[in-house]
C-alpha cells in the first residue's frame, strides 16, 4: 500500500464514524423535510433518525479526536463495568462504580483514581484505549469533548476532566453470587 493510500485509510478509520453519523443526521433531515407534509410516517422516520445521529455525533466526533491507532504500550481490556491496562511495567483493573476521579497528563496519559488501589495510568496509543470513551460515559456526567479539549490543550500539568461528587453513584451493579 502507497504511503497516500496509508494515510488515507488510516484517516477514513479515525474520522469515518464522523462522516457516517453527520451524514444519517442530514438524510433525516432531509426526509423529514421532504415528507413532513405528506406522510406522518416518514416524517416520525426522518426526525428520529436526525435525533439519534445527532445524540451519537458529540461522542463520535470526541472517539475520534482521542484515536491514536494503538500502536503504543499495553492492552486496554473492558470487561462488563470493569475497566482493564495490562502494560509492561504497570497496569491494574478497577471497577467503574469505584473510580474517584479521571485525568488526563501532558504526555497523553488517562489516569483512572479510583478506590482500593493504586491509580491506574492508560497510555491513550495502547490497544483498545478507544474504547475508553464508551467506557467513561456509563460515569455520571462525564462529558467526552471535555476529555478530548483537555487532551487538546496539552498543557505541562496533569488535568482533571471528571470528579466523582458525593452523591454521585451508578446504578447497582449485580456481582457473581449476589441477588
């Protein structure tokens, strides 16, 4: 493969979700344009399909300002609401219902804090840190972009992009032999 075609496809990879979800945004747009007179039917398709691919652009758009390739150090392994870095010299898991706080480092390092254990830093160029995002958001109030603008600003400080507040709690998780 030609260095151009390289790039190209590594580009479409990163930015193509982008490209699809803002792309089901404008085709429900446009039925609900073209339709909203003539058949409530279509009209309900196209608005909802606007709506969804709406929802789902924010995060996308965030997944692919974070994409690095995962050409770096370690694994990143998710597991039902367990979040895995199986790194070599480091790594840990922690259960999303335990971690504290989320920041990101100057060097592109998300660093999970979490209860019971040593903090858990993730090399974002590991494979399967694009994952980390999805993972993130089950976190209440977590916001993708504000990740992605902390990552953006590459500051010589590490920044917090999420704190867990007091009350702050996600729903029951059910374990292996509870009820």
């Amino acid at each position: 493969m030609s260095p151009s075609a390289a790039r190209l496809w590594a580009f479409l990879r990163r930015w193509g979700e982008v490209a699809v979800t803002a792309a089901a945004a404008l085709w429900g747009l446009w039925t609900f344009a073209d339709h909203a007179a003539a058949s409530v039917f279509w009209a309900a398709v196209g608005l909802g399909a606007m709506v969804l691919a709406l929802l789902n652009l924010r995060g996308a758009i965030a997944r692919a300002r974070l994409a690095t390739g995962g050409h770096g150090p370690g694994i990143v392994l998710f597991d039902e609401a367990q979040i895995g870095y199986l790194g070599p010299e480091t790594g840990g898991v922690t259960a999303l219902d335990l971690i504290d706080r989320v920041a990101i480092g100057p060097v592109g390092t998300l660093t999970l804090y979490h209860r019971g254990g040593a903090p858990i830093a993730i090399p974002l160029s590991a494979e399967g840190a694009d994952g980390l995002v999805d993972a993130l958001s089950a976190l209440p109030g977590f916001d993708p972009a504000a990740l992605a603008r902390a990552r953006a600003r590459r500051g010589a400080r590490e920044a917090t992009v999420w704190q867990r507040r007091g009350g702050d709690r996600l729903p029951a998780l059910s374990r292996p032999g509870s009820r």
